[in-house]
C-alpha cells in the first residue's frame, strides 16, 4: 500500500537512504564517502519541500518524493527490491504529476536508467553534478509517453 509520508516515518526513510544511497554511484571509477541524509542539507531540504509518499507492508519497504513535475526521491530498501515496490511508486508518483514529469540520475546507473526507459522516460541533458563533494555526471530525463 502507499501512502502519505507522516513524521513518524522519518526514521524508517533514514535507514531505506542509507542502505540505498551509494548503490546509485556503484558504477562510478571514484569511491563516494556516504554522507547521511540528515546531514545533507542541500538533498534533506529537497527532500522536506516534498510531498513523500511511502510504500508499506507490514514495515516501510521503499519511498518517492516530487516537488511540482520533478521525482526527487525513489529508494526502495534493497531486501524488497526486484518485487515490484520501485514500479508501483514511480506509477503512483506519476498519477501525481500534471505536466511532463522530469528526474535526474548519475549517469552511470544504468539499472536505474534502463527502469526509467522502460516507463517511457528519455534523456534530455547531461551535466555535472555532486554528491558529498565529488563530482558526479548527472542526467536529466522527462518522460515522453502519455502514461506521463
């Protein structure tokens, strides 16, 4: 079931964060030092502006976060992923979304990217991000198809 994200989720998307985090920049040549959400305060504040929603079965298994047309957030603990959680998110967020929705993801995560593609998504620019202070190349992809 997904729902709306209420303050006693917090600590649950926390530790869904950072089981998850790094497994984005797993493809990169450099080593990323994690650096934990509630320290982060450019990706927390994105986060807190939000609308969140979480996906429960018994425990929180995964969450997406949107701020207007943009998915900011979509982290699924890795234990539960493969089982459908991340898609019933993104077509939930998407439900959500009027307009084109657009994210943005490392460019090297391919797994995130070929599930993206698979919904209708494409890549619109290329350009250089940061996590924890290292640079990462990042894309921006809207999605083109009328699910969208």
């Amino acid at each position: 079931m997904i729902r709306t994200f209420i303050a006693t989720d917090f600590p649950r998307i926390l530790e869904i964060y950072t089981l998850s985090k790094l497994d984005e920049l797993r493809f990169e040549a450099v080593e990323f030092e994690f650096l934990p959400l509630e320290k982060d305060a450019k990706r927390l504040s994105a986060l807190r502006e939000s609308d969140i929603y979480v996906y429960e079965d018994e425990t929180i298994l995964g969450y997406g976060a949107m701020f207007q047309q943009e998915i900011r957030a979509l982290f699924v603990c890795p234990s539960a992923r493969g089982e459908g959680v991340g898609k019933s998110i993104l077509e939930f967020l998407l439900t959500k979304i009027s307009g084109q929705a657009k994210l943005f993801v490392a460019k090297s995560n391919w797994p995130a990217i070929k599930f993206y593609q698979k919904v209708g998504f494409e890549t619109t620019t290329e350009f250089t991000a940061e996590y924890n202070g290292t640079p990462v190349q990042a894309i921006e992809m809207v999605c083109s198809n009328k699910k969208c």
